[in-house]
C-alpha cells in the first residue's frame, strides 16, 4: 500500500474535508478516527493483537497483528508501523511518520474491505463509504466491561451494520447482515481492545457464515451473539 493510498484511506474514515470539523462528527466517528489513542504511550512500545478468522464460508486461521511504535524526531509518540499477518495472508502496509489514532483500526477496515471486494467483486470504495455512513449514522454505543490482564476494565462498545438497509445490498445479499464491533478502552494500552464483524447463516442454529476478530493481548471475549 502507498503513501498515498494510505493517506486516502485515512482521509476517508476520518471524514477529513474542510466542511466536516471535529465538532460536527458523531461520538462513534470521534472515537473511532479522532481520539489520540497513543498520547499515554511511552516510546518504543509494541502491541500485540491476535487475529481469528472462522465460519462455515471458508477455511479459518488463527494469526498475529503486531504495531512497533517509536519516537518521532521530536520525541513524542509516535511513528507507526505494523506487520499485519504473516505469510501470504500479510497485508503490505507503509510506516506512518506521525500516528495519533491507533492505525490498527483503519489497518483492520483495509484488510476489511479488500475482503469484501473480493468475496462480492464489489468497489473498495464503496465499501469504505457505506462503513463511514454508518458510523456517522446508525452506531450504537454502549458502556462495557471487558477482563485485561486479570482485572475488569471499563470499555465502550460501537456496533455498527452497515450492509442491512443498503440498496445494493441484492449484489451480495449473503453477507448483507454483516455486524462490526468495536471495543476501546482507555484503560489499555493503544486504546483498542477488540475489533469483531460477523456474518450470520439464514439459520438461527447454524454457525456464522464468516466471523473474524482481533483482541488485544491479555483481553478474552466471549463469542459475539447473532443479531437480533
């Protein structure tokens, strides 16, 4: 991925145009794309995530997600670069020289997204614009709990769907039910604790037709429910 390609993306989550002030965003965007995740942090610093893909659709894997943050020039934190997955499963990402939001977020929408572009052989694009509507939109953000290295931790929890009322969503009707979940936490390092999405079978009793999540390490998380 290229400089530019990643400063696109970036601009397109944070909903970067001039019209468009910190102010004016929903509390699901602030925290989201806006939040300094990384001012508590003390560089050089790792995080450490795994990554789990499962589900009846194809076969899963177990993986790792690792962010190496060092000191920028001036000392503050930080300048970011990742390794996410391994292997053939990687996704090439460039160093960003500057990173206050955690970029594991817009990291995981990216591998995301290439996912659901290939599985619906829709636009990349598309995709990022129906995910930042429904963050702007539709979230639904609720006070949690969450266990982090042997103590419970306070936590928020942004859910969003944003494949159900699209008007598209015959093209790929299958995963239209997809669900994001996001957990952040103050209170551990980096401030993301947890990113889930899962799709569900028609069949209530079925297995979920693809579910993937990438949780900090120390943090456990029960499976994630099929909607309502």
């Amino acid at each position: 991925m290229s400089r530019i390609t990643t400063f696109l993306l970036v601009a397109t989550f944070m909903l970067a145009a001039p019209a468009r002030a910190a102010d004016d965003m929903s509390p699901a965007e602030r925290a989201l794309f806006v939040t300094n995740q990384l001012a508590t942090l003390r560089p050089p610093a790792t995080l450490n995530y795994g990554f789990r893909k499962s589900g009846s659709l194809e076969e899963g894997f177990d993986d790792r997600v690792t962010m190496r943050l060092s000191a920028k020039p001036d000392g503050a934190c930080c300048a970011a670069a990742a390794d996410f997955l391994s292997g053939p499963r990687r996704l090439p990402l460039p160093e960003i020289e500057s990173a206050q939001g955690n970029p594991v977020i817009l990291y995981f929408l990216e591998r995301d997204i290439r996912e659901m572009e290939r599985l619906t052989k829709g636009k990349a694009n598309y995709f990022r614009k129906r995910i930042r509507m429904a963050v702007f939109q539709g979230a639904q953000i609720k006070a949690v709990s969450v266990p982090y290295q042997g103590k419970d931790v306070s936590a928020q929890q942004i859910t969003v769907t944003p494949y159900v009322d699209d008007p598209l969503r015959e093209r790929f009707a299958k995963l239209a039910n997809k669900q994001y979940v996001f957990t952040l936490s103050d209170a551990v390092p980096g401030g993301v604790y947890a990113i889930r999405t899962r799709i569900d079978a028609d069949s209530a009793a079925a297995a979920p037709l693809l579910a993937e999540e990438m949780l900090l390490e120390g943090g456990t998380l029960p499976p994630l429910p099929r909607q309502p």
